[in-house]
C-alpha cells in the first residue's frame, strides 16, 4: 500500500477540502502541519512549491489541489469525486467561483477571528501581509466592516439556497468535488469564527451536514 502524506496549512479550506477528498476515497494518510513561518519547508520538499497543499504518494510530490484531486481519482476513481455531470473541468468552475467570490468575503468576515486563532506573532504578521496585498485593506479595516461582509456571504447562500432546493447535491444527486470545494470553507469559518450559516436557509445547512457526515 502507497504511504500518503499530506503537507498542509490546518487552518486552510484549500487543504480541508483535499482531506476530505481523500476521506471520501477511503485512502488512508497522514498529516504535516505547517504554519506560514515555516513553508520554507514545504518549498524545499516539493521543488520550489511555496504554498500548500502538496500531496506526497511515496516519493511523489503532487501541487495544487484540482491537481491533487485528480491525481487522487486517476489512483482510484470509486467512489469518484466527478460523479455524472460533475465532470472535474465543472468542479473547477464552480471551486473557481467559492476561491474568489465566497472567499473573498468570508476572509473579510473572518480575519480578526483567523489571526486570533494563529498561536504565534510571527505568523499573525505573516498572514496579516497577506491579506493587506491580497485585499488592499486592513485586516482592522475588514473587521469594522464585518457586518457588511456578512450581508455578502447571504447572497451567496441564497444563491446555493435555490440550487439545493431542488437536488441533494450542488451538481446532482452524488457528492462531488465542487460540494467539498465550498463546504471546506464554511468549515473553515466554523473553526476559526463559529460562524454558522443562518437557519433562513434549511437546504445549505442541511447539505452541510450531509457533507460533513459524509467526509469529515
């Protein structure tokens, strides 16, 4: 049996949603945890790679995680991550749409959570660079705002609200990758924030809980 490791930031979606790629799959992995101040590490082992997460199967090191969930289906396709019409060019779309749009504003919403949330100053400054040169503003300028960027996130829960009112799943009947594209991240702002989606929409939390049933 393959010896998989995963090369991960806890604290991102991007490596939620691969851990939950692979629980799915039923591949058993471990974990290696790093923080901002350490990619470094994560540079070294996988060729020049300064971002996570990076998938080790053996003595293969695979980038970015569309990347590694193909590879991850390419190494075993049941069950399948791209169910039916849930092709994985689809999937990407609509990660594609969670990894600007959804991200943009839960990182508004959540920032003051997140860098609480770090344990160490080095990486609270670290993420806090980031997040100025990413979103040109401040992460106290994004926390006065909070009450705005909520208002965000309910557009766009309303949005998968009319979706999943009419099926189980954002792309059909099966889970697929694009449902663990965008449920990653409501898990992430449950760790960092406590932020719950609101009970005015039934079928977004409803889906949530069957993914988190499903691969958490």
């Amino acid at each position: 049996m393959s010896q998989i490791t995963l090369h991960q930031f806890p604290h991102s979606h991007f490596c939620i949603r691969i851990r939950w790629a692979l629980t799915l799959k039923g591949m058993p992995f471990e974990t290696r945890n790093y923080m901002p101040s350490t990619i470094d590490q994560v540079e070294a082992i996988s060729g020049g790679w300064r971002m996570v997460p990076v998938l080790q199967w053996d003595n293969q090191f695979v980038t970015d995680s569309p990347r590694i969930a193909r590879f991850l289906e390419s190494k075993q396709d049941s069950p399948t991550l791209y169910p039916g019409p849930a092709t994985a060019e689809v999937c990407d779309m609509v990660n594609g749409w969670v990894d600007t749009k959804v991200m943009t504003s839960a990182a508004r919403f959540a920032v003051g959570d997140l860098l609480a949330y770090m344990p160490k100053d080095e990486d609270r400054k670290r993420y806090r660079a980031r997040f100025e040169a990413f979103h040109g503003l401040s992460p106290e300028a994004a926390v006065a705002k909070k009450d705005e960027y909520e208002k965000e996130l309910d557009t766009h829960w309303a949005l998968l609200e009319t979706q999943l009112s009419r099926q189980h799943y954002l792309l059909g009947e099966k889970v697929s990758y694009a449902d663990l594209g965008i449920a990653s991240r409501l898990r992430l702002m449950e760790m960092v924030a406590r932020y719950f989606v609101p009970g005015k929409f039934p079928y977004v939390r409803g889906w949530y809980r069957s993914i988190r049933a499903i691969a958490d």
